[in-house]
C-alpha cells in the first residue's frame, strides 16, 4: 500500500504521541513506584527500629537474669529456705540486692520465687509482701512450660491500661531440678512500642501494636486493641524482618508493616489505611494524569494544525501538478501564501507558462516540418516527373535516332547520347528511390518467384556492359534455385541490380560472380546469401564500414574516375534491413571485394508455385513486326506524342491521337480502338477522369484496354490507375521493348 | 616433656616417675593410648569447664598424688572455677582478695565450711569422698566453684573450644562420664586399645 504524505505524518505523529504518552506514563510510574517505595520504606524502617529497641531491651534483662540465676548460691539459698535450715536472712539475698539495686532495665523490680510460688526475695523489698503467692505466678507457669527448656519466658501482665513484661529465668539445682523463678518486670508502656512509629510516620487513624507469641497485642497506640487480637494479621504470617505490605478487609484496604521481636516471639505491626497513607501518591496521580491529558491534547492540536497546513497545499499543489501532468495547461494554480510552498506553486505556475510557450512552439514547428516535408516530396514528384518527361524525349528519340541508317560516326555520338541519357535517368531512379525508401514510402511486395529467375533478371540487362568492359560476369546456383519462394522480387531485382552494377563499374578486369546460397532451411522457412565477388579496387578496411551510408564513396577521386551518386550501396542497405535482411562486404584492397546479402524468405508450396508459370503463356508471344493494332495515344505533350507515335509505327500499329481526355471520348465514340495509351496529366479532362468515363460508357459491351503512361513513380499510381478502370501502367520513360511487351500483353488476340 | 614428667610423677609417684620418663622419652610410645574428644553444652556460652572422668578402673588402686593443688579466690571469684582430683587429694584455698572470703560446701556426700579469713591466709582441705562437691563463699553469693573428685586418676577438664584429652589409659573397657554445672551428666562406655588415643564426644544439655 502507498502511503501519502499526510497519512505518513498522521502515523509520526501518532508514534510521536504513542512515545510521549508511553514515556510520560513510564517515568511516572517510576515516579510513583519510588513514591510508593518511599511510603513503605519509611513503615519499613519504624517497625525495624521499634523492633530492633524491644528486642535489646528484653535480651538485655533476659541477659542479666540468666546470668543470676545460673549462680548456685541461690539455688543453694532456695534449697536452704526450703528445708527452713536457716531461721536467718540467707547471705545469697544480700548479693541479689545488691545486683539489682535500681536496677536501669527492671524499673518494675525484681522477684525471687520458689518453686510453688511463693515469694522469697523482692527488690526493691516493699514491691510484695514476702511468703505471699506471687500474683502472676500461674501465667508464669504456663508460659515457662510452654518453653522447651522451660528456662525462661516473657510475659505480659496489664493492669489497668499500663503493661509489664516479665522476664522469668528458672533457677536449677544441682540436680538441674528447678527450684525457682527470678522474675524480673520492665513496664511496657504505650509510649515505648510507638516510640518511633509516632513520629508523625504513620497516617491520621493509624496504630501501632506489640502482638506477643499467641497474637495478643500486649501493647498499642490504640488502648482498646489491648489484650485483644487482631483481626488482619496472625503472628505465624511474619517472621523477620520489617516487611509492609497491603491487606485487602471487606470494607477498606489497609497498609500494614511488620516486624518480628525474635527473642520473645512477638511482632511489632503498624495499621493503617492504605488511602491515608498513600493520599499525596494518589494525589500526585491525578495531577499528573491530569498535566498529561491537557499536554497531549495541547500537543495534537498543534501537530495537527502543522500537517494540516503543510499537506494541505501539498495536496493542492499535487493535484495542480496532476492536472498539468494530463495536460492541461492554460487552468492557473492558486495558492495565497508567502512562505516556500507559496514560491513553490508560483514556480510551477511559472513552469505551467512556460511548457505552454513550448508546446505552442512546438506545434508551429511540427506544422512547418510537415509542410516542409510535404514540400519535399511534392518536389520530388515534380521534379521527377518534370525530368523524366523530357528524358523519355530524348531517350525514345534517340532510340529512333538510332533505328535509321546513321554513319558510324553519327551512329556512334547518338549511343553517346543515349548511354548518357541511361546514365541520367538510372541517377533520377537512384534518388527518387532514396528519397522513398527514406520517408518509408516502400511497401514491399509479396509474390512468387524463384532465385534463378531473379538472377538471371539482374544480370541479363547488365550483361552487356560487362562484357564491353571484358569482364566475365557469371552466376552460381545451389539446387534449390528452380524452387519457388514468396518475397518481394522487384525489391530483390533492384538489390542485387546495384551490387552488380557496383562491382562491375569498379572492376577493370577479371570476373564478376553472382553466387547464391541457401544458408538456412526449415520446412516454411529460409534464409538465402547473395554473394557477388568481384576482381576490382577492392575496398580499405576503414572505408569498409562507409560504403552503405548515402552519398559515400571511397575516396574523392574514385567520384572523379567512375563516377555515380554513391547512393546505390545505401539503397542496398535500406532495402535489406526492410526486408530484415543484412548485408555486408568482405573485401582487399587491390584485390577485389565480395559484397554479400542476406534474406530471409518463406518456401512457396507446389500449387503457389504454378501461378506464374500459369501466367506467363497469357501474354501470347507475338512477332515484334506487323501487330497491326489500332491504337488510341491520348498524350497532350507534343515530344512524347511524336515519340510514342514513332515507336508504335515501328511496331506496326495505326495511331490516332487525342490532346486530352475529353477529346479521346469523342474519337472513341467515332471509332473503336485495340488499345488506349492514356497519359495522366493532360488539360481539360487527365487520364484518370477519362478512363472511368470510358467505361461508364463502354458498360455491356467490348472492352478496351487502357494502359496508363505517366512520368510519375509515386506509389499508389498504378492502384489509382486500376481503380480508374485501367489496366496496366507504362512509366515514362520506356524503350521501344517496354512498349512492345504491354501492347503484347493487353491487345485482344482477336484483332490480328 | 618436663611438665608431662612431673605430672606422671606426681600423679604416680617416684617409684613409677623412672617408667613414666622412659615411656615419654620414647615417642613412639608417648600417649600411644588415651581417649580424646569433645564435648559441646546446649545454649552455653563456651565450652569450657566441662570435667570427663572415668567411673571405675576394676581390679587396679591408685595412690593419691601428695602433691597441693591451688584453688585461688581473687576477684571475688575461685579460680580456677572447676577442678577434677583424684580421692586423696588435697586442695588449698588461699585467699587474695582485700575481703575476707568463705569456704564451705553445701554438698551432703562431703559438707564442711572452712570458715571466713582474710586476705594472704589459706586453708586446706583434702578431697577424699568422690563425687560432685560445690564450694560457695559466705559472703559472696556471685562465688561458686566445683570440685570433682574421681575414683581414678583418669580425668581431663575441657578447654573453651571443648576440647579434652584423657592421656596414657591402659587398654580396657571403661565407662566414661561428662559432667558440666549446668547440663545433666552423660555416660558413655568405650574401649581403649593401644595405639592413637580413642575418639569420644559428648553433647551436653537438656
């Protein structure tokens, strides 16, 4: 999928968004975490210290007692007041008054019970009444024999709102039987549990508990969670170390820090509701919730208003250059602004102008090109015409010329005349050719023919000369030359004519050989070579490439010595590559050249190659002498006239002359003709005019043929000529045997 | 070595003194047999002062060392606070702190009181009744010391890290005892044959 240039900004700028709404929630979450972290770690902490200083103070008076009571004189002295041995104060009480004299950890003093708990010691001594049941002894009692060793044990004693811990060592005999308890009593007030946690640390409405071994709150902030348990928390969740976490209960959510008190079993918890404790997070939270909904709106609105503004004109201008692109030139590209993008659709406007300016030129050039090409080859046609005319003048004339009896010096200028005249005219066709070939106007021809009779048509008229000049011109067939192929034989008659013709005019002695090959063979298809290998100049290596370019001849002086246009080898290439053929020359200076082509072509089958056989004993051969034939010369120009009217007396025939086509219906209506010579381009009524009216006239009865006769070689002037009702056309200039034969073509048998 | 000679002399006496050089002076052979070990004590501090005895050595009599031995009271403490004799031995108190100290034994198997004296004054008392005697001092109830007195000349007390060894006891089965103020006694039998002295350890404690 393409994407356009808005929507690619609509994605940047969503990933911008998506990165800056990403980013804000992730450093904020970080932020908060840290908040949040900063909220536990401080709870973390107060239960740690409170913890920490709980479990000094009990491990210090656990200390101080274990260290007493493992003295034997007072297991001694127990023993000894047992049995009532000793009326008197026993000295071991005396050491125990002195130990614990204001003694800094037990400021609730210290007792010495026996082991049915009874009093025996106090310090200081007004704290119990000596001999009397110690009050907490059966509390005392359990909690010791809950203890493996039943050695020591805390407990808590309450009265009244103000606590007590009890620190009792048992004290063994020898026997490491116990014979008593040494209780010590630290006062546990609510102060000293919360002494760190009130600091301000916890939130309005929260509370800090000593929970003791069994969940107990042996001491708390809140006086009537005293005694009881509470309802969160069981002391077998936490051990360790300060540990916070939250507690989801059934009508609220409450943050919670713990820590243990190892040495008794007991727990130091904090409660609070997690809404109070973590208010300024969760207000901090919505404030920046808050920032970053109204930057990020702020932010859109801003990026969006800039794409906006930048694809908008970039659209217009896409759909100008759109617009342009199909061709639409003249509709102006508006876009009122000053910045780049306003220049930018001013400089299109101004590239709009100017490729307006082009095309308009253009135009005017193209017309002028086609009018000067049409030009040309209306020239050409003239000209041709306009030379060929006088030329059949002076070629028919002097074939007549030649015809009398002339002295062998008269004889002699008037071959002169006419080899010059031949000369003349083969240059006028030269580059009437070109010029045609050149503007495309050849349209090949496909018939039937063999390559034996190509040959033999090339090299028969060409005969002559070379021989004069006393060369030997020959030809070498491959077997399949009698085999019929279709192509275009007029077009490979003329190739073949230039390359003779070539070689032989650059050949001053030896031979010329025509050699044909057929190089490829398929079933429809072939492939033939013409070599044509002369003994002549030969041609430079350097030059070998020029000789088929138009008007190139080896050397200046060869122009001077041999004459010519230089265009025969370039028709000789054009006319190849339109036949998809290729042509090329090997060649030795000084030796001779071997000029070859190549063709492609396609086998005629058995039934096509009949036709022209078939078509030949059509025209009856007839003798040159006596034809006898009425003919109608319908020519306007009096030299052609005088010409055409000489010939055809010397074929014997009887000639009447019309000036122009109207003129002709006249005589035809009169009298009836074997034959009609029509030129084209006469006054009053041309030939073609006149042929259809001939046979609008002529409908339902004989027909008589009408050869046209024009100096014309355009193409399409013998289809114009048959479509006027035409038969044959005759260009001018024509020899006497050129006559002859389409006379002998087109005369009824019937009229000799 | 010469502290070793002149333990065995005075543990055995002269007549045995020559033997018992010969038999240290001879590596090979020196503290061939014993039994040696530790002992550990639930929840104390360290583990010293814990005394191991053998009970009985049937079908042999010893003859009571004639050698004192000195249980000082200084720093209103006896030191050293535990000591192991075997019967017949006689131990002196002396007394080197500025207070007057007491001496006496509540113990039923041997209860005296030496009475209280000054500082440089000592008495005596010999130790013939064995079994487990603890001294208090009148005065200081803090003060407290145990004599452990033994029906052989076997004994050892442990080091702080608990470590005792009973040296040169002759081949044989023995019971053997571990004894600590603060822990019951533990009894154990071995077998001690000639060679390296014979592993043995004790925990102590409830």
């Amino acid at each position: 999928m393409k994407l356009g240039l808005k929507h690619k900004a609509y994605i940047v700028l969503a990933l911008m968004m998506l990165a800056a709404v990403a980013s804000s929630m992730a450093l904020g979450q970080s932020y908060f975490g840290a908040e949040r972290s900063r909220v536990f770690d401080a709870r973390r902490r107060g239960v740690d210290d409170t913890a920490t200083s709980v479990e000094q103070l009990l491990t210090r008076g656990l200390d101080r007692l274990q260290t007493v009571a493992a003295l034997p004189a007072l297991a001694y002295g127990l023993q000894l007041q047992e049995q009532a041995r000793e009326e008197r104060q026993i000295p071991a009480w005396t050491t125990l008054h002195y130990l614990f004299f204001e003694s800094d950890v037990f400021t609730g003093g210290v007792v010495l019970v026996n082991r049915t708990g009874q009093i025996i010691w106090s310090e200081p001594s007004d704290i119990s009444r000596l001999d009397t049941p110690y009050t907490a002894w059966p509390r005392v009692q359990t909690a010791l024999a809950r203890q493996p060793d039943d050695d020591h044990a805390f407990v808590v004693e309450r009265a009244q709102g103000a606590a007590e811990v009890l620190v009792a060592v048992a004290l063994f005999d020898q026997q490491q039987e116990r014979v008593g308890v040494l209780i010590g009593a630290i006062p546990v007030s609510s102060a000293t549990v919360a002494q760190s946690l009130a600091r301000g640390l916890l939130s309005v409405g929260g509370a800090a508990h000593l929970v003791d071994a069994r969940g107990e709150v042996v001491a708390s902030t809140r006086p009537r969670a005293l005694g009881q348990r509470l309802a969160y928390w069981q002391p077998s969740d936490e051990t360790g170390a300060g540990r916070v976490v939250t507690r989801q209960l059934p009508d609220d959510e409450l943050l919670t820090a713990t820590a243990s008190v190892p040495v008794a079993g007991w727990h130091v918890v904090t409660e609070e509701r997690a809404a109070a404790a973590l208010a300024d997070v969760r207000e901090l939270y919505v404030a920046l919730w808050v920032t970053r909904i109204v930057f990020t709106g702020i932010m859109v609105g801003v990026l969006l208003f800039v794409v906006v503004s930048f694809t908008g004109p970039v659209e217009q201008l896409t759909v100008a250059a759109e617009r342009i692109r199909a061709g639409d030139l003249e509709s102006e590209f508006r876009l009122d602004r000053t910045d780049e993008l306003g220049v930018l659709a001013e400089a299109l406007n101004g590239m709009t102008s100017s490729l307006r300016d082009q095309a308009a030129e253009l135009e005017r050039t193209g017309v002028l090109a086609e009018a000067a090409s049409r030009a040309k080859t209306e020239f050409l046609a003239k000209v041709s015409h306009e030379i060929r005319t006088p030329m059949n003048g002076v070629l028919g004339m002097t074939e007549l010329l030649l015809g009398t009896s002339l002295s062998s010096t008269q004889r002699q200028f008037a071959t002169t005349i006419q080899r010059s005249a031949n000369s003349l005219l083969s240059l006028i066709n030269d580059i009437l050719d070109f010029s045609k070939i050149e503007a495309g106007k050849v349209e090949l021809e496909r018939v039937v023919f063999t390559f034996k009779e190509a040959v033999h048509d090339v090299l028969a008229p060409l005969q002559e000369g070379a021989e004069s000049k006393g060369l030997l011109l020959t030809s070498e067939l491959p077997t399949d030359e009698r085999r019929a192929v279709w192509g275009d034989v007029v077009r490979v008659r003329q190739v073949l004519t230039n390359i003779v013709a070539n070689a032989i005019k650059f050949t001053a002695q030896g031979h010329v050989t025509v050699r044909v090959l057929i190089v490829e063979k398929s079933d429809a298809h072939g492939r033939v070579r013409f070599e044509v290998q002369d003994t002549g100049i030969g041609i430079a290596a350097a030059n070998r490439d020029r000789v088929f370019e138009p008007f190139v001849q080896t050397e200046g002086s060869t122009t001077r010595l041999y004459g010519g246009t230089g265009l025969g080898l370039a028709i000789v290439r054009e006319l190849t590559e339109q036949m998809q053929g290729t042509c090329g020359v090997e060649s030795e200076p000084g030796k001779g050249s071997t000029f070859w082509v190549e063709l492609p072509f396609d086998w005629a089958t058995a039934e096509e190659a009949i036709v022209p056989d078939a078509a030949a004993p059509a025209a009856p051969a007839r003798q040159a002498e006596g034809l006898g034939l009425r003919i109608l010369l319908v020519e306007d120009n009096p030299v052609n006239t005088m010409l055409a009217k000489a010939m055809l007396r010397n074929l014997g025939c009887k000639v009447q002359n019309a000036t122009n086509g109207l003129l002709a219906l006249e005589v035809l209506n009169g009298e009836s003709f074997d034959l009609v010579l029509m030129d084209l381009q006469m006054p009053v009524m041309g030939g073609e005019d006149a042929s259809r009216e001939i046979r609008r006239r002529e409908a339902g009865r004989a027909r008589v043929p009408v050869i046209a006769l024009t100096a014309s070689a355009l193409p399409g002037d013998l289809e114009n000529c048959l479509q006027a009702g035409m038969d044959d056309l005759l260009t001018k200039p024509y020899t006497q045997a050129q006559l002859r034969t389409v006379i002998e073509q087109w005369a009824p048998a019937h009229s000799t | 070595m010469n502290w070793t000679a002149a333990t065995v002399s005075a543990l055995f006496g002269t007549r045995r003194a020559f033997a018992a050089v010969v038999l240290v002076l001879c590596p090979a052979l020196a503290f061939a047999e014993g039994i040696e070990g530790r002992v550990t004590i639930a929840r104390a501090r360290d583990y010293r002062d814990a005394v191991i005895y053998l009970a009985k050595v049937p079908g042999k009599t010893f003859t009571p060392p004639a050698a004192v031995i000195n249980v000082d009271q200084r720093n209103l403490a006896f030191q050293p606070h535990v000591i192991a004799v075997f019967a017949g031995t006689r131990v002196a108190f002396p007394n080197s702190d500025e207070v007057r100290h007491n001496v006496f034994s509540p113990t039923k198997a041997d209860h005296f009181d030496l009475g209280s004296y000054p500082l440089g004054s000592s008495r005596s008392r010999t130790f013939d009744t064995p079994g487990i005697i603890m001294l208090l001092c009148n005065v200081h109830a803090e003060m407290s010391a145990y004599v452990i007195v033994t029906e052989t000349p076997y004994f050892a007390v442990s080091d702080k890290d608990g470590h005792f060894l009973i040296p040169n006891v002759p081949p044989g089965q023995y019971e053997v005892i571990a004894w600590h103020e603060r822990a019951k006694s533990v009894r154990a039998t071995v077998t001690v044959s000639a060679g390296p002295p014979v592993p043995l350890n004790f925990e102590l404690g409830k």
